[in-house]
C-alpha cells in the first residue's frame, strides 16, 4: 500500500505546488468523522486502493469531539465537519468547525468553530459554488446557512430557519428535528428533510449572500421520518429516505418553482423482512445516476443490518434490485468512490468500516471480506473527482 497522500496532490491543477507521493488512478484518499470521545474523538484518513479495495490505516487528523458529520469544499482546499463542542457559555451544544487541508491531508483548524444555528448539528453540505455551507440541526428542528470565505473559514450564520410543528408519534415526533439539508444542482435552492413533522421544508438560496428564504414545502405519509434525500444531477427528481417509516418517497420536481410532486413510496426493505427494531439511515445515488442505494439499521445486534439497491426507471421510479448485509453494526453513512466500483460503509456501534465492490452495469454490490477498525465510524468523505 502507497503511503498516505493529501487531496491537493490529487489535484495539481488546482494546487500546483502539491508533490505527489503516489498514483491517483490506483489508490483514493478518503476522511472519515467519527463519533469518538476522548483522545479518539474527531477525523481520520485513510486511503483505499482501487485495484484492491484495500484500506490503509486511518490516520488521525483532527481532533473534535462529535465530529459525525464531514463534507469537503468543492476546491478540495478545505474541509468542514459538525461538532459536539460549544460555541459559547450559554450557547446551545454543538458547532461547526473549518480546516484547511495540507499536502499530505492533515487538516488545519480555521478559526473558531462556529454557531450551527440550533442544537444537536447532524448534517452538513455545501452550495454548488462553496461560498454558502448548509447545516441540519437535529435537536432544535432549524436549518442555517452560513458564508465561506476566500480562505475558507465560516462567518456567522446568514440565515437560521426554526421549523415548527409535531407528528404522528409522540416519542420521536413532538417537535420539528432537521435531519439534513443538500442544495439542488443549481443552486438555486435547498431540501431540508424534517424527521419530526414529516415534511420536506424547501428554501430559495442565495449563496452569494448565504440566505434561505422559505419556498414551500413537500409532506409525506404520517409517521415517515424523513431523514436523508438526494437529487439527481438534472435536477429533475428528489429521494427522500424516510427512516421511520422504512420507506423510499421519489419526488418529481420543478427546476422552475423548487415544488415536489410524490410519485412513489416503495419499502426500503424486501418483501417479509421484519421490520421491527430496524430503522434507515442513509442514501446514495450511483455515480452512473442508475441506481439508488440505501442503508437498513438493526437497533438489536441481531445481524439485520443491509443495504437495498433499487434501478432507476426512465420515469424515476424505483424497482429492487438487491438488498445485501452490511457487515457492519449501524450503518450510519455511506460513500460510493466517484468511479462507482466501491463503496465503504461506516459502522457505527461496530466501530469499522466495510468495503464493498460495485457492479455499475447492474447497481449489484459484494462485500470484499475487507475491513478497517475505526472508533464510532460516522461519516465517509472521498476525496476524488466527484
């Protein structure tokens, strides 16, 4: 395995000062948020060999505790993760935190973390451009958008939306808790996915200003959950992962307008799975824009754990294809590398990362038998040409 490499190296047209220490085409750094505490807490890199599927030891990079949730800029020069630690005294719990990246992929804090707008940040994008970055704030049901400098660090936040409202379940759903927030392929607007009241919120963003102003909303099914989505690269459809209800909603959209129009709910599960004590997490599409894949969480350690991958119909609908173990206890996130030939999946409570083989003709995945221990293995950020 070549040593460890930074993602300027990938990119000398980007950064042509960067050295490269190893082959772009055969081996692919990859960041890694985890969920550690203590002196394991924050981002780790690895690398993984894309003749092999092997992964090199994670390296630790940066210490924040909570770090759950990583996304790199579009110019591969920095990178931002949420946080547990407190902005201020009296502040709510948890942040945002900005790194500029190294050569060799280390990652330099760029000032202090900063508000995410809420409690409890769960998720984190970027605008198309990368001056606006977008933040999920799970515990106080808000959303905020915040401006990026040229050198990459984060001003205060432009915009915090408050959601409001309850759903059909008393315990997960008595109040608002936004999952996570992607900006569609324009840039013209952003999808927040609100596990609490079962709505898609839907926000007109200006990135030049790092604003969201409220455009409307999409509702699912009572007791759904929305929790994660995805849009096409046309733009043209929306994926919403609804962890509740164990459901995949497919959304028609107007590129005009923002608006979503439900077109199908199909389970996330295959026909006779129990779907006791399982709940889902997370949700990609190929590379290829064929196929649509999705993490499956067995809340009992009873081996349940899986991904289901469907085909993309020419109407966007969805039909299974496959649905396979995860290796891994609590799939919390998962990444397909940019070739659409692998993809890793963090384990949360088994605190490892699997790695998976993907057939892009068929959207058909094989686990390796190949696995990297990783504390409270969170997120999966691929630093690639994606």
């Amino acid at each position: 395995m070549n040593r460890l490499v930074g993602p300027a190296a990938l990119l000398a047209a980007l950064v042509a000062s960067a050295s490269f220490a190893s082959e772009p085409e055969k081996t692919v750094p990859v960041y890694l948020g985890t969920g550690a505490k203590g002196e394991e807490a924050g981002i780790y890199l690895s690398e993984l060999d894309l003749l092999s599927g092997d992964l090199a030891p994670p390296r630790h990079v940066a210490t924040l505790p909570g770090a759950g949730f990583v996304v790199l800029h579009p110019s591969r020069r920095f990178l931002y993760a949420t946080t547990r630690r407190k902005v201020a005294r009296g502040e709510p719990n948890g942040g945002v935190a900005a790194f500029r990246v190294s050569d060799d992929g280390g990652l330099e804090p760029l000032g202090e973390v900063r508000s995410s707008g809420g409690s409890g940040p769960c998720h984190v994008t970027l605008d198309p451009s990368g001056k606006t970055l977008l933040v999920a704030n799970y515990g106080s049901g808000s959303v905020a958008s915040l401006p990026i400098g040229e050198d990459g660090s984060l001003g205060a936040p432009g915009s915090v939306r408050q959601h409001a409202g309850s759903g059909a379940d008393p315990k997960r759903q008595a109040g608002p808790h936004a999952h996570s927030i992607h900006p569609s392929p324009d840039g013209r607007f952003a999808y927040a996915a609100d596990l609490g009241i079962d709505r898609v919120m839907i926000y007109a963003l200006d990135a030049a200003t790092a604003t969201l102003t409220p455009a409307g909303e999409a509702k699912v099914a009572p007791g759904s959950g929305p929790r994660h989505l995805k849009l096409t690269a046309d733009g043209a459809r929306l994926y919403l992962l609804n962890e509740m209800a164990l459901t995949v909603t497919v959304f028609d959209r107007d590129a005009g307008t923002g608006a979503l129009t439900e077109a199908q709910t199909i389970s996330a599960l295959p026909e006779g799975a129990d779907p006791e004590k399982m709940s889902c997490s997370e949700i990609r599409i190929h590379p290829n824009g064929r196929f649509v894949t999705v993490a499956n969480r067995d809340l009992t350690e009873a081996g349940r754990d899986s991904l289901s991958t469907f085909a993309i119909g020419e109407d966007g609908q969805l039909a299974r294809v496959q649905t396979i173990g995860a290796e891994v206890w609590i799939p919390r996130n998962f990444e397909l590398a940019s070739s659409g030939r692998w993809l890793l999946v963090a384990g949360q409570r088994s605190s490892e990362v699997s790695v998976f083989g993907v057939d892009p003709a068929t959207g058909e995945l094989s686990f390796t038998g190949k696995k990297l221990a990783l504390p409270t293995a969170m997120c999966v950020e691929f630093v690639d040409d994606r």
